[in-house]
C-alpha cells in the first residue's frame, strides 16, 4: 500500500510539473478575471473574490434531471427539439389557422426542454446499457471498488446539483479552496460518467467469472431490469412536462407541447428499458452456457454503440461531417462586405447577443465577444455601462430616432458601426464614434480605476 502511494504522488508531482506553465498563466490571469477582485463597490465584500453564488450555480442541474443519465429525455432533451411530423404541436398549430412555415419553424426546433436550468444543449446521457450494467457492479463488483466508484459517481451528482443542494454546495462555494472560480457546476457529472463505465464493467465481469448462487443472479438481473421500469411508470403518472418557457406560449400550445414532451419521453424510456432489458437477457444467455461469452460481449457492445449513435447523432447531425462549419459559419455577409469599404481605425458592436457571439470579432476589432473567464473591468464595464445605454438606444431607435450622443461610452470605444443583423441594411455607422488611436482603451481603464462611468 505504501509503495502505491509513493508511486501516486510522484506521478502526481511529475503531471503538475508538466503542466506548471499553464497553471500559473491561468493563476495570473484569475486574479484579472471575473475570478478576482471586484474594482467597484457594493459588487463584493471587500477582500472577496471569485464567482458570485447566482452566476456559478445559475447552471444547475434539476433535482430530478440526473435521472436523464438513464432516461435521456426525461426533461425534453436539448432547449430547442425538432418534433416528429405527427406531433401534437403540428396539429394544434394547424387548427389555429398557421401556416406551412410557421409549422414548420416551430416545430423545426420547439421548446421542449421543461427542467430547471436556463437552457442546455442537450441532455447528459449515460447509456442506459452502461447504467444496468452499473447497478450490476453495486451488487457483484468487489466491495472495494464498488465503494470508490460508487463514492466518484454521488460526488460528481452531489456537486453537479449545485444550488439545488444548497446546504453542500454552498459550503463548499464559501471554504471549498478554488471552488468559488468555477461555474457550470453540472460538469461535474464528467466525474459520474467516468464512474459509471468502470463499475459497470466490474460488475459484469464479478457476475459471469464468480459461481453466485442462482437465486442471488436472478435477482440482479431483476433489479438491472426493474430501475429503468419504475422510472417509466413514474414518469407517465406523476411528471407534469411543464416547463418555465411555456409562460411565454398560449394554453392551448403548451396543453399540445407538453403532450409532445410525453411522448419524447415515453419513447425514451422505452428505449432504456429495452437497452437494459437486452443486455440483462445476453448476460443470462452467456451465464447459463447458451451463448458464447465473446458473441454476447461483441452484442452488448453493438447495443451500446447503437444507443449512443442515436442520441448523439441528433445533436451531431450528417451535415457536420460532411462540410467545413467554420467555413460557412465565418462565411463573408453582405454587412461584413459593407463595413470591410472603411479601411480606418475602428470597432464594431453587434447588437445581436453581442456578449455571447465571436463572430463579429473573425473579421473586425468588436466590442463584444466571448470568453468562459471574462475580464473583470470590462465586464464591470458592459454591466454599468454599455448594457444600459444601448437598451435605451436601441428602445428610441424603434421608434425612429437614433441618438448616437446618448452612447457615451461606445464612443468614447470608438464604435464607429453597429450591426444589427447579416444584411448590407442592417448596418448603421456611428457618427460620434472617437477616432484617435489609443484614446479608447487608456480613458476606459481610467475611469475604471476610479471607480465610476461616465453619464
């Protein structure tokens, strides 16, 4: 035992001096990021730094939403879901008088996502073969392992549900060293699927290599079998399907859309139970000597990749595969061609989800843009600043009066065009952007410094 220990922290030791450049640059930068100190007052206590609890946990995961690690549409999937041509949704939108495109827009990619986060591109899916097989191992892997894994798989669930497990999760955010500079917390499921596979595995292996007695392997493989049952009957008699995006939909959609859910999640379920089902009927097949243990093993295999290919193939689609997404996704718009005529010194805001898009900034210095740790200034920045003055300009430009004189603080960032979509019209150039090179960036860290923004 000690012999392994030493040999654990010096290969430890040997893979953080590998990666000891990268760690000190990230180190440095935190304290510049919205990892570090607030520069502003009231923003944090002082001497405090690190994420505030609302935006770390602002990603947790749904108290029953781990469950889609067996049931992968337990909550609807992704935020946007393309719905079968039958779907409720079609036919209720059809009775209403809509037409072909509108169908089919909404449908094409419908809210079906109903959990608890802000949205997510998908569900975290651990294979429902991999699951049974991981129940499995709880009850014929080694005790040893079985508790290890077993331990890795609830921390990983514990720390993923985040705000929804306030009374762990938050101490750990207050004491936890480093803690406080993360966010997203649900990818701590990464540790839960990591897990999972291994016991798995074990359990399979301990179930066919041991002479269990017969009636203590026929109850595995019932309990195997019975976990993804009990969730399909709960699922169909208790859950709702109702989500927080419907308050933005009329009744008589969300009625049609939570039917949609339904069924996503009763064709879901099905299918789990069938991958278990499957895998529980070859483990029996190869344990009473009917099936060759290397064509049961290659079978349960096939099952998975199948399980896997499916789910992921709907997020992954053939397109992906086929061309370049950069190329067509930094391909030259007619407003890019626009703005490309003014050879000068200048930036561009997008007003299109400005702080969460990059694309504006393939072709042109931009005020906005994306980083997962964003610098703490100039997000202090965009918060008191920017943010507010351009959701005035922006209500006045709707009703036809564009007052670039109320835009302090993108002029003085010399924004001399703003975009507000992909068209050569959708261009709008700035007269009062500032126009000396330097100026921008060496007033906006002095007034940061002080502490106080332009009006």
């Amino acid at each position: 035992m000690g012999t392994a220990i030493g040999v654990l922290i010096l290969a430890a030791g040997i893979a953080f001096g590998a990666n000891s450049t990268r760690i000190a640059t990230v180190l440095e930068y935190g304290t510049y990021s919205t990892r570090g100190a607030a520069n502003l007052p009231g923003e944090q206590q002082e001497g405090e730094s690190g994420l505030g609890k609302a935006y770390a946990f602002n990603w947790s995961q749904g108290k029953l939403e781990t469950f889609t690690l067996l049931v992968p549409y337990l909550y609807g999937g992704g935020s946007v879901e393309a719905l079968r041509p039958d779907s409720q949704s079609e036919k209720v939108l059809r009775q209403q008088g809509a037409d072909g495109s509108q169908i089919r827009g909404f449908t094409a990619g419908a809210p079906t996502y109903w959990g608890d986060q802000p949205g997510t591109g998908g569900p975290i899916y651990g294979g429902a073969l991999m699951l049974g097989l991981f129940i499995l191992g709880l009850l014929f892997a080694e005790k040893s392992y079985r508790w290890i894994f077993l331990g890795m798989a609830l921390t990983g669930i514990i720390l993923a549900l985040g705000a929804n497990l306030s009374s762990v999760n938050y101490f750990l955010f207050d004491y936890l060293p480093g803690y406080n500079k993360f966010r997203a917390v649900t990818m701590a499921l990464s540790i839960t699927l990591f897990a999972i596979p291994i016991l798995g595995a074990l359990g399979a292996e301990q179930f066919l290599a041991k002479d269990w007695p017969e009636k203590k392997r026929y109850q595995g493989l019932a309990i195997m079998a019975g976990v993804p049952l009990v969730f399909l009957l709960f699922g169909a008699l208790f859950l709702d399907f109702r989500g927080k995006v419907d308050a933005n939909l009329p009744d008589w959609l969300v009625d049609a859309l939570r039917a949609d859910r339904r069924s996503l999640f009763l064709r879901s379920a099905f299918s789990s139970l069938a991958m278990i089902l499957g895998s529980a009927a070859l483990l029996w097949a190869i344990w009473k000597n009917k099936l060759r243990s290397e064509i049961g093993i290659g079978l349960m295999v096939l099952i998975l990749t199948v399980d896997l290919w499916i789910i992921n193939k709907r997020y992954l689609g053939e397109e992906a595969m086929r061309t370049s997404p950069a190329a067509a996704f930094f391909g030259e718009t007619p407003a890019d061609k626009k703005i490309a005529e003014d050879s000068g010194y200048f930036r561009v805001f997008n007003l299109e989800n400005p702080f969460n898009e990059a694309r504006t900034s393939y072709r042109f210095a931009s005020i906005g843009g994306y980083h997962g740790a964003k610098m703490r200034r100039y997000q202090e920045l965009i918060e008191a600043g920017i943010s507010p003055e351009i959701d005035n300009f922006i209500l006045a430009a709707q009703e036809g009066q564009f007052n670039y004189q109320d835009l302090p603080i993108l002029n003085m960032l010399n924004t001399r065009y703003l975009m507000a979509g992909r068209s050569e019209q959708s261009v709008f150039r700035n007269p009062r952007a500032s126009v000396r090179p330097g100026f921008p960036e060496r007033w906006c860290m002095y007034v940061a410094h002080r502490k106080r923004w332009i009006n």
